[in-house]
C-alpha cells in the first residue's frame, strides 16, 4: 500500500444542526492530524458552506451524493456544478443507502462520471449485503458495481477515484469485518480492477473500508496490504475520527 496515499473519508450523513457542525469543525481543527493522511469531510448539503468556510484547509470537503446531470428544471437535486462552484472537492456516489432507494449500479456509475467531468474526485462505493456474505457471493455482489465504474471512467478518470468497499451487513451495525475478511475482498476487488481497467489503475487506486470502523478496529484493518484507508460513518462524528486518521503512525 506504501504507493498509495493513506485516506480517510468522514461521512456526517443526515446529522448535525449548525451550532452541532460548528463544534464538529472546531473539534477537527484542533486535532492534531498526519499529514500522511489524505482527509475528506462530507456534511450534509445544507452544511457544506458553514463547515466549508470554517474547516482547516488540509481537510478537504465533500458532498454526500450529487445529481446525475448539469442544473435545470430537477426540483431537490443539488448538482456538481453547484459543488465545485461552492468549493467542494469530493462526492461519496453509490452509497448503499442511496442505492436502496433505487439507484442501479449503471445510474451510479453515470454519477460518478458526471461528478469527475466537472472536476469532483470520487469516493466510489460499493459493498454486499448480508445474504451475499452468508452464500458466499460476495464477488458476484460486488464486481457487476465495479464493471459498472470501469465501463465509465477514462484511465485519467481513476487518478481522482478511490474505491469504498463497504459491506451492507457492517454499516452502523457495529459489526466491523475483520482484517482477513476486509482484506479478501479488498484484494478481490484489486484484481478484478486489473482485468477491468488495467494493472496500472489497480495498482494506484485506494480502497478504502467502511462499516463501522473504529479507533479500536482501524489500525488491525489498515495493515493489511489493500486497505487503503477507511470511510467512516458514526465515528467521524467523535474524537476517535482522529485516531482513525492517525491509524498508522
Ligand atoms: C458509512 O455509512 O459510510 C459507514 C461506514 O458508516 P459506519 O461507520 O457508521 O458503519
């Protein structure tokens, strides 16, 4: 993993007032955080300008989700236009809790392809759900979302792409895989990325854990050979978010 820089993604979901998210950004600018770490936010629509104009710079801002296209007549949608005019650097796509209420692998896709032409990087999730884990298909879950991403992005695409392999079963269940498990599909998931969109972007590409990653849980995960970082949901909303980030120091 030495290649690949070591990252961390924040995901606030819909949480957080704006006297909440101005402690939150107060509690992230006093931490003392590696710089070896690449570090992302993302508050909920509403909050990315307060959090955005508050934050320390080496800790970058990113949206939740976004709009499949440019703006227009889409009542609700906020779009990448509008992100990256607010100074938004990222996007989590694909989150199973977006793909739930309906998105398909290919609409996913088309997002995240969208979001990277208008200049956002890409936290591209994917994961199985628990029954998939249980009978052993897990990589039949998983690589139709990854073909998905590969049939939409250019080779320059994946330079600003990193991959959330995030399990159904272990979001907020406080059910964290462990490391040999993270690890298999993390290296199944690389090798797969080699036959679908070349040994090079295998071998660059970050994947990052998430399902209930801890302070506890990350530094076992992160030594593993293709876990590349973490994206975290509850506890980037806590003190251990910075223990997290310094994982491997
Ligand atoms: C997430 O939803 O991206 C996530 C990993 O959540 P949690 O850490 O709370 O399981």
């Amino acid at each position: 993993a030495e290649a690949r820089k070591f990252f961390v993604g924040g995901n606030w979901k819909c949480n957080g007032s704006v006297s909440q998210t101005e402690e939150l950004v107060s509690m992230l600018n006093q931490f003392s955080l590696t710089q070896e770490t690449e570090v992302v936010v993302c508050p909920s629509q509403v909050h990315l300008q307060g959090v955005k104009a508050g934050l320390r710079t080496d800790v970058a801002v990113g949206a939740q989700d976004c709009w499949v296209q440019g703006n227009g007549a889409f009542t609700g949608e906020t779009s990448a236009d509008m992100l990256t005019d607010m100074g938004v650097s990222w996007a989590i796509i694909g989150h199973s809790e977006r793909r739930e209420k309906g998105e398909s692998d290919v609409e996913v896709a088309k997002k995240a392809k969208y979001a990277l032409d208008k200049g956002l990087s890409v936290m591209a999730c994917c994961g199985e759900p628990l029954e998939n884990r249980e009978a052993g298909t897990t990589n039949d879950f998983v690589f139709p979302q990854i073909k998905a991403y590969a049939d939409a992005f250019t080779k320059e695409d994946w330079k600003k792409v990193v991959i959330a392999y995030e399990p159904i079963w272990a979001i907020g269940t406080g059910l964290t895989a462990t490391p040999e498990q993270a690890q298999e599909t993390h290296a199944a998931i690389r090798q797969y990325l080699g036959e679908v969109a070349g040994a090079d972007v295998a071998a660059e590409t970050r994947i990052l854990y998430g399902g209930s990653a801890s302070g506890k849980t990350a530094p076992g995960l992160s030594a593993k050979e293709d876990i590349d970082g973490f994206l975290v949901g509850g506890a980037s909303l806590k003190p251990e978010f910075a223990d997290i980030i310094n994982c491997q120091t």
